[in-house]
C-alpha cells in the first residue's frame, strides 16, 4: 500500500472526525445518547429478569451486547443520510477511494460512541442492580464486543444502501437493530421462535454474544467468535458489492445516485 494511500484514509477518517464532532458535540451525547443507552440496558434488563431465575443475569449480558447496535447501526445510517440531504454523494463517487470504504472511515467515531456506551451500561447498569462484578467482568471481554460493533456497522452500511433515494436510511438502521432484539438472544433464547432463531445466526452481535456467554461460563467459546468473524465478513462483502451496484447503475442511467 503506498503512502498517498495510507495519507489518504487517514485524512478521510480525520476529516469524519471533524464532521462527527461538529454534528454531535460531546456535551450532546453526555447528556443524550449515552443515557439514552444506560437506559435501553437498564430496561431490557429488567424485563429479562421477570418471571425468571437467574434471568437478570442473562438479560444483563444481553443487554450491554445490545448496547453496541444502535450507534453502531443507525450511525452508519446517519452518515449516508447526511451525504443524501447535503448532495455530496456524487462528489464521493468521483473521488480515488471507493465509497463504500469513504463511509466506512467516516464512521468510526460511531463505533467509539458505541464502546462508550457499553462501558456506561456495564458499570451503571451493574451497580444498579448488584451487577457490577459481573459488568467488570464483562469490560475484560472488550475485544469481542469491539468485533460485535465491526459487524454491525458492515451490516448497516450493506442494509442502508437500500434505502438510498428513498428516505429508509434511518428506518433501515433500525430495523437491523430490531431485528437483533428480536432473534439476537438478548434476553431470552430465541429458539421458541424457530425462524427467527434461524434469522439471528446471519445477524450481528447473535454469536458474539454466545461467545461472551460461553466464555462467561467457561465454556467452548471459539466457534461463536469464528461464526461471529465469518457474519461480519459476509456482510462487508455485501456492502462491497452493494454499494459498486449503486454506483454503476447511477453512471448507467445518468441520474444523480440519490433521485
């Protein structure tokens, strides 16, 4: 890899920074976004922990998984959103650097933003509910949620190229993290639902959470994070070939990508 190469994704990873920073203020995500997601871990803790024994616990787990997906999901989508409502989608096209490459840099401050998150929720959540050994234990395990947060992100930057044209960026990020709810196991097994259990094996964060559970247990854990590195392969492939299937029907019909 050349040096005007390296130059330029650390310039464009800089720049997003920048852009980040300028759009979502640190003032605004402690007082926001950040309890916002103390708040979600809190919630489906709790609900996990009805009717069940041991259900606060698994839930606890689930719940600062599930912390990662919103930043890591709806924040990709925000980052296409907002190329869509300045109009600078083409000028991206025009540029070196592929796009989808371009999108992927300038969304990495979304994925410390979901890392802080899951601290908070590990030691807030924790020490509100006799938790916190646990959450600390949890903290020790953050190369794994680090992975969760990389496919999540792949998985929205593949799904979100969907709703390009269409005003579904943001309605596309959350529906990924719906569906994570839904048949991620975040706080009961989702194998009463049979599709949905199925569904869960090709969605992020569903197999990094079985290996944090597995290794919480002290139980085989390296096939969960084998399958969870595979998903998020998949799904960055995906969005490869997803957003140079944009790009070239746009140059085929002449239109501009987000008409």
């Amino acid at each position: 890899m050349s040096s005007e190469r390296v130059w330029a994704y650390a310039e464009t990873a800089r720049v997003g920074l920048r852009d980040h920073l300028a759009a979502n203020p640190w003032r605004l995500s402690v007082l926001t976004s950040w309890p916002r997601g103390v708040l979600q871990c809190l919630l489906y803790t709790l609900l996990g922990a009805v009717g069940t024994q041991g259900g606060e616990s698994f839930a606890f787990v689930g719940a600062v998984a599930l912390a990662v997906a919103p930043p890591a999901s709806v924040g990709v989508a925000t980052v296409l959103l907002t190329d869509r409502t300045m109009g600078t989608y083409t000028r991206l096209r025009l540029g070196r650097l592929p796009t989808v490459v371009v999108l992927g840099l300038r969304s990495l401050p979304w994925l410390a933003e979901a890392m802080i998150t899951m601290v908070l929720s590990a030691v807030c959540v924790g020490a509100l509910i006799g938790q916190l050994p646990l959450g600390v234990r949890l903290l020790a395990l953050w190369p794994v949620f680090l992975l969760m947060v990389t496919t999540s992100m792949a998985a929205a930057l593949a799904l979100t190229i969907l709703g390009v044209g269409h005003d579904l960026e943001i309605m596309l990020g959350n529906s990924l993290v719906y569906l994570i709810i839904a048949a991620g196991g975040i706080v009961g097994s989702a194998a009463r639902v049979p599709w949905l259990d199925d569904l869960g094996v090709v969605l992020p964060v569903r197999n990094g959470l079985l290996a944090l559970r597995a290794l919480l247990a002290g139980r085989p854990w390296q096939g969960h994070l084998l399958a969870e590195i595979a998903v998020g392969a998949a799904w960055a492939v995906a969005a490869w070939l997803a957003h140079r299937w944009h790009e070239k029907r746009a140059r085929h019909d002449g239109r501009n990508a987000f008409d």
